[in-house]
C-alpha cells in the first residue's frame, strides 16, 4: 500500500513518446515530473490508456485471476508442467494458502492496488487538467468505471462473500486519493459501496454507446451497466442485478447471442461488452492467458477439463460449447482452448482478454428472477432457455423447465458451460455457499500432491489472506480465520 506516487506514473510516463523538446531537458535528467503527466488531459488519457494494459498484465485478468478462478473449482485441474513448475499456481489449486505463503495472491494484491493509484491520480488530477471538457468526462468516467471494477475484483478474491455476514464482513482498505495511505480495512457493506458509488459515477459520465466494432476494448456505458449487475449478483440484490442485466438485454438482443453455429470467440465478437484489447504488442506469451490452456505452438498446457466439466459439456446434443475441447497434452481430448492467437506473433496469448458479456447478462437474469426479483421462475426460465436454445440443436430435449432450488442449480451449472475460463469458476461456488467437491481420480498427474481436493464453501483458504509483506509494512489487520 505505500507505494510512492512517482513510481505510480511510470507507465503512462512510458507512453508517452512524442514528449516535448522541454519534457526531454527537464533536470536532472533521470527525474520526470509528476506535473508533466497531471497537467494535461492528454497525457492523464495516455496513463488511463497504460491502466487498462496494466489491468491485462499476467499478475492480473491476463492470468493470475481467471486461472486461479479455473484451477480451485471443479472443472478445471493441473496437469503436469512442460516448463518448471508453478510453485505459487499449485498453492491455489492444492487450497494451501497461508498468511506467509499466499501464492499468486500477493502478485494479485499489488497489481490490482497499483491500478488503483494510476487509476487515482486520474480521478485527483483530471478537473484541473489542461484540455477539452468533453474528453475529461470521458477520461473521469472510465476512470471511476475501472475502479469501481478492480476494487470489486479484490472484495471478491480477498474477502468473505456477502452470504456469510453480509456487510458486517471485512471489506477492504479504501484507498481513494494518491496522496493518502490508507491501512484500515472498511466492512463489505463500505467496499460494495464504494464499487457501486464509482460505477454509478462512470455510468452518468459515460456518453452512450456506439457498438461500432472493437468500441467495447474500452469501458462503456452498457459495460458498466454490464458490471453493476455482476456486482449486485454478488451482493444478493436480486431486484438491481435483474434491473441493470434487463437493461443490457434489452439493448442488445438475443440476435447478438453467439450462435450454435458460430460459437468462436474472436475479438469484439457480437456479445462483446467490455474485453481487453491485447495484440502481438503487448501480448504476454507463454505467460498469458491462452498459453495457460493450450499445449500447441510451445503453449504451457499446463491446465485441462475434468471429466466432471467434459461430461457437463456433452449432456447437450450438438453442444458448440463441446468443440472448444482439443488434444492436451496427456493426449486426452481435454484442453479447453476458449482463447486462441489472433495475430502475427505474440504466442498463444495473442487474444483480447474477455472481461463480460451478452451471455452473462442473461445468466445473472436467469438467477435473480429465480431468487424471486421481476417475474419470478417463469422470467427466468425464459431467460435461461433463450440461452439454452443457442446452445443445442434439440432445444426440445434440453429446454429449462426445473422450479425451486433445481432451477438455481441449473442456472449455475450453465454458467460453468457457458462462463468457463472467464474468471468466474470458484467464485460461484463460493458467492452460492456451495462446497466444492473434486473427485480424486480426476485429479492425476498434476505434478504436485494434491490433499487437499474438498472443500467447504466457508472455510477460510477460499479466499486470499493479506499478503504477510503488507500486514507486516503497514500493521493492516490480516483476513479472519488467516
């Protein structure tokens, strides 16, 4: 958490490359000032520009979440690694985590905190900035949009899901302003809150959408609106996750649902709300995301299917979803490649990063029409089937027509077809109260020691304790239960 500001601006410092003569002479010359950057509506959009690449790096959504949301759940498992082995990875899927050894989860902690400071030196410094009125809207409001998604990120990775103690559970430290350093932990009612305060923000700054191809690399209005309801899914408001979810369907359509015919995901494809734009430039390799899944083309490969998920992906005839399973590398058709290069270079990982889409709008729908909000059951039947349709050549045989708890079921087992890799996996189980359950003979050659395969849903090691280092730096109280 103390991190110095002038170490927060380096990336947007890097960017920019068409400096003025008078940037270039400023002494001494291994010290760029701070107010270079701020002053200008310019240069603060070339660091908001820097924050999005930040937010797509490995120790962020370009591996570290989406892999270890895969890996802790049920669908997912290590394979044996082609190169040296992920120690800090294999914390996570083996649920060994530990005040002093919590794997990748401090590199999520400080990625996610270091976009946080960009993200508000923005925020701090935009309205006395040097520049158009509109583009300060704009820049302020994908500003506070980002925030607003990051924070909740690390809620739902360091801290307890609102179904055990609602807001009375412990949040985390709020740090808003670039200048404050900020230790004390908020509650979660404070943290969603918070989440929900800069993405109301972003919505009321952000013009309307274009849909013109490759405009959702950016944070939109409908991207917002997109976001709002994930989070309010997450906080059990059932009437505002329909609400926002409702609003994004009723934009976009079921006509730009993925079809059966068409399942692929390229970049900007039609159910496109917000994804991060990643090319052979900035693309991470074999340290991406896509290299994680695929063997191919010096890949890691290193996570596959279980026959849990293969078997969930064949219960529908034709299921286009099926067809993403490819030869791994125990030759067993149980790499799920979802991500593949789209680009001259770059590796596996050459793919645009997606952050949400049309299909989870009709999901968080489905779920919180179940939980009792609009028309109830019948609502959300309705928007499970539209998306069952798209998902099967015999919809008569497949169609949704559980009540109750068995619908709430189905809906998430949806989910886990139609969600999978996307950074949702463990963290559905856990936002549900559900334990997880792996069974050990789908868990072979993983190359580590896999004990600890069950889990319940409120033991502490689902989530990630405060990295040691920061508790130890700052006196910030640890994670209950850690």
């Amino acid at each position: 958490m103390k991190i110095f500001k002038n170490t927060l601006v380096i990336l947007g410092l890097l960017s920019l490359q068409g400096c003025s003569e008078d940037v270039l002479t400023q002494t001494p010359d291994h010290v760029i000032s701070e107010n270079l950057v701020l002053n200008s509506v310019e240069k603060l959009d070339k660091l908001l520009i820097g924050t999005y690449n930040e937010i797509s790096r490995n120790t962020y959504l370009g591996r570290v979440l989406y892999k270890r949301a895969a890996v802790k759940g049920t669908d997912f498992r290590f394979v044996k690694t082609t190169f040296n082995p992920r120690d800090y990875e294999s914390i996570a899927y083996k649920y060994e985590e530990s005040a002093n050894n919590s794997g990748s989860c401090a590199d999520l902690w400080r990625q996610s905190y270091k976009a946080i400071n960009n993200l508000n030196l923005i925020i701090n410094n935009i309205e006395a900035a040097e520049g158009s009125e509109a583009a300060k809207r704009e820049i302020l409001g994908e500003a506070h949009g980002l925030r607003g998604m990051v924070f909740f990120d690390l809620a739902r990775t360091f801290a307890y899901p609102w179904i055990r103690a609602g807001a009375s559970s412990q949040g985390l430290p709020l740090k808003l302003s670039s200048e404050e350093v900020v230790v004390d932990r908020s509650s979660l009612g404070e943290t969603y809150d918070q989440v929900l305060l800069d993405l109301q923000k972003a919505h009321d700054l952000l013009g309307e959408n274009t849909w013109e191809q490759g405009s959702t690399k950016y944070l939109t209005k409908m991207g917002v609106k997109a976001l709002m309801a994930r989070v309010y899914l997450y906080k059990q408001d059932w009437g505002n996750a329909l609400k926002y979810a409702a609003e994004v369907i009723d934009a976009r359509g079921a006509a730009n649902l993925l079809q059966k015919d068409s399942y692929v995901f390229e970049n900007y494809n039609s159910e496109s709300l917000f994804e991060l734009s990643i090319t052979a430039q900035n693309s991470l390799g074999s340290n991406g995301l896509g290299a994680q899944f695929d063997v191919s083309d010096g890949g890691q490969g290193d996570v596959i299917a279980t026959k849990t998920f293969t078997d969930l992906l064949g219960a529908y005839e034709n299921d286009p979803r099926a067809l993403l399973l490819q030869e791994d590398k125990e030759g067993t058709q149980q790499a799920f490649i979802k991500y593949f290069n789209q680009g001259d270079g770059g590796g596996l990982s050459a793919h645009n990063i997606p952050i949400i889409r049309l299909s989870e709008m009709y999901l968080i729908a489905a779920e919180a029409a179940a939980h009792g909000a609009g028309g109830g059951e019948t609502a959300a039947l309705t928007f499970l089937n539209t998306l069952i349709e798209n998902r099967t050549t015999n919809f008569a045989a497949h169609k949704a027509t559980e009540t109750g708890e068995a619908l709430k079921e189905r809906i998430a087992e949806e989910r886990r077809r139609e969600l999978a890799l996307e950074g949702h996996g463990v963290y559905d189980y856990i936002r549900r109260g559900k334990d997880i359950s792996r069974p050990g003979d789908e868990h072979v050659n993983t190359g580590v020691n896999a004990a600890n395969l069950n889990i319940q849903a409120t033991d502490n090691r689902t989530i990630c304790p405060i990295p040691a280092s920061e508790v130890e730096a700052s006196g910030m109280e640890q994670t209950e239960g850690y």
